[in-house]
C-alpha cells in the first residue's frame, strides 16, 4: 500500500531569490496534513510535477538536479519510514510526531530510538492523563466548569467551598483523599473535623468549627457531585447513603406588614442617598425575589401589571401580581439615575433604614457551632437582611391565609419542606392565628 507522503515544490511560496523550497507533503488523514522542509530550493519552473521530482534542465547555480533528486529520494525514504513506525507503534498523534521528529539530515537508522523514546513519552503522558481524569480535585473542577452556565455564582461559590473544605481535611490528616476514601468512617471524621478543628480563613478573629448547616450544604453537595461522576460513568458507584446531612433551625426574623410600612413611609429626605435602597428593599418584601432578582430588574419585566421574573438561582420563571405600592417602587428605579449595587452595601444600608424606622425590638438568637451554643441579643434592625425581604413575604402571605400552593407559585419553592423553612412566626403569632380561624368557624364550640 502506498503511503501518503509525496514531493511537492509550492510556487506560491518563491523567495525572494527567485527559489522555493521542496516539501514532503504528509496527508495523516482526510483533512490534516504536515508538510516537511526537504532544505532543496530550485526555481519552480524546473521542478516536474507529473514525474515529481527536479527537471535535469535545472541551471548548474543551483546544484546537480541527479545529486538533488537521490537526496530527495532518500529523504522521502526516510518520512515514510518515520510513518511505518508511527503506524506500527500505533501512535495517535502521527503528524505531530512525524513534523517534530524529521529533518534533512535525519537518517533511517536514527528512527528506531526516537520512536521508541516517543511511544514512552506517548504512554507515560495517557497515564497521568488517566490519573488526572481520576483525580478527586481535577473532577471537582470538571464538575464545577460544567454547572457554571447553569446556576448561580452564589451556588458556585458553594461548591468551591465543598473542595476548600476537602482540601483543608486532607491537609489536617496528612492523607491524600481519593473517590475511594468515601466510606463512613471518612464521612464521621471529616464531619467532626468540620464541627471542631476546621479554622475559618476569611475572618479577622481566629473561629474554629463550622456551623451544622454549613456542615449539612457541604455534604450535600458532595454528594450530588459524586452521584454525577457515577452517572457519566467516570467512577464506579459509591454509597453514600450513611452520608447525612445535618440541618439545624435557622434563627431568623420576618418583617410584618406594619414595620414594612414604617419603612416604606419614612421620610428620608435627610438620608436621600438612601432612597433606592429602602425602595428595593420594599419591593422584596411585597413580591417575595430575593435579592440576585430584585436587584436587576428591568422596565419590560412588568407587563399588564404583573412582573414576569426568570429566577436567578433555579432558572425558573413566576409571575407576580404587584401592589400598588410595589408599582409605584418599580417604576421609581427606573426614573432614578442607575446605581452599582453590591449584596454587603445592601445590607449594611437596609440595617440604617431599619433603626431610622425604629424597628429596634431585641431578638436573642442562638446557633450551635462544634460543641458550643452561641446567643447573640441585637435589635431587630441589625437582623435585617436582603433575604428578611423574601422571608416577610411568605410568612406575611402565610399569616393572611393565601394557599401555600399559590404562595409557592409565587416564590418559586419546588417543595413544601422547602417553603416551610421560610416560615418564622412566633409561638404566641400561631395560637392569635390559630384564634382567628376559630371565631371564624363559629368558635368550634361543641354545643351551638
């Protein structure tokens, strides 16, 4: 069989001298091909493209067209030999090869060492490929490029801290963490590592041990990462059904309607700078986005006094009907000059508005972290976040009596469970509820 390696001398590469190189054209397979520098340059005018090779009219200034033509046969011996090896080696890079191994000089002798230092090279390289593709942190790093069009920079952020915690583990043990490390064992010492030596890195003050909700999104999404290298068939299955995740009550407030009110109604005219911010804020509250949605809304968003919002975060879409207040705040944004925004200077504003307004009741909340339970008394106001905004309009929804199904419409929960954390009503807010519903029954008595 022929191999597909034939002379050719371009015309359309003519030097300035009036000569063009000869090449070794390689076709290594339909559509790739090398072309290989022979270092013979003749006029293209005496080179014989039917024959393939060098006219013996060529002038003698250019050398003796016998002697260059057995010089370009051995030479094309030489980059077919190279191909016969490559072949039978069954290397998968052969152009690759073939360009950076020939030159003029290079003799048919020589090819046998060269082949066989580049079929090692070629071997040692697809292991470290295949130990690469097995590697825990360089599948994490797969599996967080894949997502990144798909959820939200906040998600991201939380895978990131899934290997960060990874990482810190397997330096406090001294021992390399592999798909094959995730058994219980591994789960309970890694669990406990987080719960009471994992030092925070990012906080001024030294704090040690995560908080078991942080703990709980960290398994969790180990999990869910693990399960899809299982489904594309990356690693063999692993059960991690022992695997679980911890979750712990958050303590956190909700705004009822009277103090969304004294927000809305405060005259800022001394804080103007903080207008916008108060503005958002109420919207929030009265349509239930949270704040990577309200705060890049735009004017085409409300159609026929409904907002129509693709959620950030779970790419879903809801439809909100909006109060008259909320369409009053959402046309004000955009008569207003456009202002970056950033979630802490959100934050750190909305707190501002809430102590102007005098929402400043003192709320004792407590967390567990390691084997510590830690209680913070702090006004009500410097509680206030950009996700109090969706919390308040659950649980003010809640409260008003609207169908949790109807509300999750809203909100865009996908389940109950789900819904149901955003829920912050007081003991003695359930039994006046609770009250309500019974005067509305006719007090359920027993005798009528």
């Amino acid at each position: 069989m022929l191999l597909p390696i034939k002379p050719i001398c371009p015309p359309r590469k003519v030097r300035i001298n009036g000569t063009c190189f000869i090449f070794l054209q390689y076709c290594y397979s339909q559509r790739h091909r090398t072309l290989l520098n022979t270092g013979i340059a003749i006029p293209p005018g005496y080179w014989s493209e039917k024959q393939l090779k060098i006219s013996n009219k060529l002038p003698a200034e250019y050398g003796n067209s016998f002697l260059l033509n057995e010089e370009l046969t051995r030479q094309l011996r030489v980059a077919q030999d190279l191909v016969y090896h490559a072949n039978k080696e069954g290397m998968k890079e052969k152009g690759t090869f073939v360009k950076a191994t020939f030159c003029p000089t290079l003799e048919s002798s020589d090819i046998g060492d060269k082949v066989i230092c580049e079929v090692k090279k070629e071997q040692a390289m697809e292991v470290a490929v295949k130990k690469s593709r097995l590697d825990l942190y360089f599948q994490i790093d797969d599996y967080i490029e894949s997502k990144r069009r798909k959820v939200s920079k906040a998600t991201l952020v939380v895978y990131g801290n899934m290997k960060t915690h990874l990482l810190a583990f397997e330096k406090f043990r001294n021992k390399k963490i592999t798909f094959r490390s995730f058994d219980f064992n591994f789960y309970e010492k890694f669990v406990d590592y987080l719960t009471f030596d994992h030092v925070h890195t990012r906080k001024q003050e030294r704090l040690v041990g995560l908080k078991q909700n942080t703990i709980g999104k960290t398994i969790k999404h180990l999990r869910v990462f693990v399960r899809d290298r299982v489904k594309r068939k990356i690693i063999p299955a692993i059960d991690m059904s022992d695997f679980k995740i911890l979750e712990e009550e958050t303590d956190a407030i909700y705004l009822s309607h009277e103090e969304i009110a004294s927000m809305y109604c405060l005259d800022l005219t001394h804080h103007s700078e903080l207008t916008r911010y108060r503005d958002l804020f109420v919207l929030g509250c009265l349509t239930g986005l949270r704040y990577s949605d309200f705060s890049k809304l735009k004017p085409e968003d409300l159609q026929k006094g409904m907002l129509y919002k693709k959620q950030e975060k779970s790419d879903h879409w809801v439809i909100i009907p909006l109060r008259e207040e909320a369409k009053l705040v959402f046309n004000r944004q955009f008569l207003a000059k456009k202002f970056f925004l950033t979630n802490p200077e959100f934050n750190r504003h909305i707190k501002t508005i809430g102590k102007l307004a005098e929402i400043n009741q003192a709320i004792k909340f407590s967390h567990r972290r390691g084997n510590k339970t830690i209680e913070e008394i702090k006004p009500k106001y410097d509680w206030i976040s950009s996700h109090t905004a969706r919390r308040s309009f659950c649980t003010n929804e809640f409260l008003a009596g609207t169908p949790v199904e109807l509300i999750m419409k809203i909100s865009g929960h996908k389940s109950v469970k789900d819904f149901y954390k955003y829920i912050r009503i007081s003991p003695e807010e359930a039994a006046n509820k609770i009250k309500t519903l019974w005067t509305e029954r006719n007090d359920m008595r027993l005798i009528k």
